[in-house]
C-alpha cells in the first residue's frame, strides 16, 4: 500500500468543507438573528447588533468561498472564487487564519464559544494545513 498525497488532501478539504459548512450554517442563523451571541464575537450578549448580524452576513459568504477554495486546491473540479493559480497562496493564508482562530476562540471570555469554536478552529487549522501541503503542486 503506497502513500498517496492527493488522496489525503482530498480527504482533508472534505473534512474542511463540512466544518465550514456548519460555519457558514452559524453564521447565516447569527444574521438572520438567532440568539445565538453568546457563541460568537466574544460572546458579549445573546442577540446581535444590526452591524454584527451584517458581520455575519458577510462572513457566510467568505467561508462558503474559502470552502470552495480549499476544495478546489484539494483537486475537486468545482468553481473556486479565485484563479486556480491563486489558490495555492489563499489556503497558506486560510491556515494562517484558522491559527489566529485558534488563538482567539482561545481566549475569548465566552466559554460557549471557547466550547464550539476552538475544536473547529483546530480541526479545521489541521485539515487546511493538510491541503496546503498534500494537495498536487
């Protein structure tokens, strides 16, 4: 049995793909005004401002596109939101984002959202960084 890189990256974006689906999930709930704030931005109230449901609104949409992306850089022949040629460089910076999710879902006073969202930040910084390193050059 050999090791095949492309096969694990494919198996990766998949894994990815469905955390942020239930990412983008959230936060579309979040916009259209779920009371679901105490597991999000800090976790300051249960309802959201105006401003941070139309934060939510737009995060749906960059998650769904970055889910997208990692497919695509994984081999699965859909549309990305970015050239092809791009897409090697947006999931090097989705992993250095799902880091930075760590480190905040980290420390965030709100231990609903520490509870949710630092395992899917971790999850999701593995199997993004799996991509990032396993998918064909």
């Amino acid at each position: 049995m050999s090791f095949d890189p492309a096969a694990l990256a494919r198996v990766a974006a998949i894994v990815a793909a469905v955390l942020f689906a239930g990412l983008v999930l959230f936060q579309i709930a979040l916009a259209l005004g779920a009371p679901w704030g105490r597991a999000a931005y800090g976790g300051q109230s249960a309802e959201l401002s105006a401003q941070l449901r139309l934060t939510s609104a737009v995060a749906a949409v960059v998650w769904a596109g970055v889910a997208l992306a990692v497919l695509r850089r994984a081999g699965f022949d859909i549309w990305a939101p970015v050239p092809s040629s791009w897409l090697p460089v947006v999931v090097w910076i989705v992993v250095v984002l799902q880091a930075v999710a760590i480190v905040m879902n980290a420390i965030t006073p709100s231990a609903l959202e520490r509870a949710i969202w630092l395992p899917v930040a971790i999850v999701l910084f593995g199997s993004t960084l799996t991509v990032a390193l396993a998918s064909p050059r």
